[in-house]
C-alpha cells in the first residue's frame, strides 16, 4: 500500500507496521474528541455559548459568548410578545418575521418549524440547553420569564402532539 508520505510492503512486517500506523491516528482522534468535548463542558460550567450564536443574539470573539444583535434582539422580544398574547397564529408570526425582514436563507418566510424552534428556544431565557442538561448562561436574556410561560400555552395549543398525527 502507497501513502503520500509512507508506503508498505505486503508483507507481515508492512501489515504490521500499517496497523500501528492506524492505531496512532485513532489514538490522535480519540484524544481529540476527548479535548474537544471538555472544553464544550468549561464552556458550559462557565456560562457561555458553545456554538454559533442563535438568531436574535451575536458572537463576541473578545468574550467568547453571545450578546443581543441590537436590531434582531428587539424583533425577537416583539415575536415572543406578539405570540405570547394569541394575536398570531405561527403561519401568521412567519409573515410577520418576514415582513420584518427575517427570511430563510433563500429569501422565503420561515416555515412553522422554524418559527417553533425559536418560540421553545431557552436561549432567550438566559439558559442554555445542551444534551438534555440546563445550564445558566452568563448572557443577557431577551425575553422575560411571563412572556415565555404565555408563548407555552400557546404554542401547544398549535402543535398537535406526535400522537395526533398518527
């Protein structure tokens, strides 16, 4: 077998030393990943965002975490606001959002999945959600907990239960 920087005869001693080059890169893989993950759980522990900021919110690379976008920021609260006091159906608040200017990558409204990942996102809370476990961001919220509470009774009132589909 030829490689770019080695190659290795068929033979027991280049089988063998093609296995040990194997086990290096999975060992460096391994320990990658292992880094990786303990700095999304420091991440976590310390209170910041560990991906890319959600919609409403930007990365500061000089903090490392998310702070309100200050124009996106308001329209997310007057969503939040406007849903939360039933005077929009999600189809309607998608129209809404669009006549707002916020739109799909390909310059359509958002569709309803959309619109309800971001109505039950707890980001804008101020928590963070990440592998089924809360934990307190050290950024601001966008919108306050009655307002959320009242998006809750309403958004379940809209999405009909996986059991209902069927």
């Amino acid at each position: 077998m030829r490689f770019p920087t080695f190659w290795f005869e068929p033979t027991p001693q280049g089988l063998f030393m093609l296995q040990v080059a194997f086990g290096q890169s999975k060992y460096y893989s391994d320990n990658l990943s292992e880094n990786v993950k303990r700095g999304v759980r420091q991440k976590l522990r310390r209170g910041e965002w560990p991906t890319k900021a959600p919609f409403g919110y930007v990365n500061n690379p000089k903090t490392r975490n998310i702070e309100p976008d200050p124009f996106k920021a308001r329209i997310v609260a007057k969503a939040f606001q406007e849903f939360a006091t039933h005077n929009h159906t999600l189809q309607s608040l998608s129209q809404r959002l669009s006549f707002w200017g916020v739109v799909s990558s390909v310059g359509k409204p958002l569709v309803k999945a959309g619109i309800y990942r971001m109505l039950t996102n707890k980001a804008y809370l101020g928590i963070i959600q990440h592998n089924g476990e809360a934990y307190e961001g050290k950024f601001p919220a966008l919108v306050d907990n009655v307002t959320f509470e009242n998006r809750t009774k309403n958004t379940q009132k809209q999405i009909p239960s996986s059991q209902e589909k069927k």
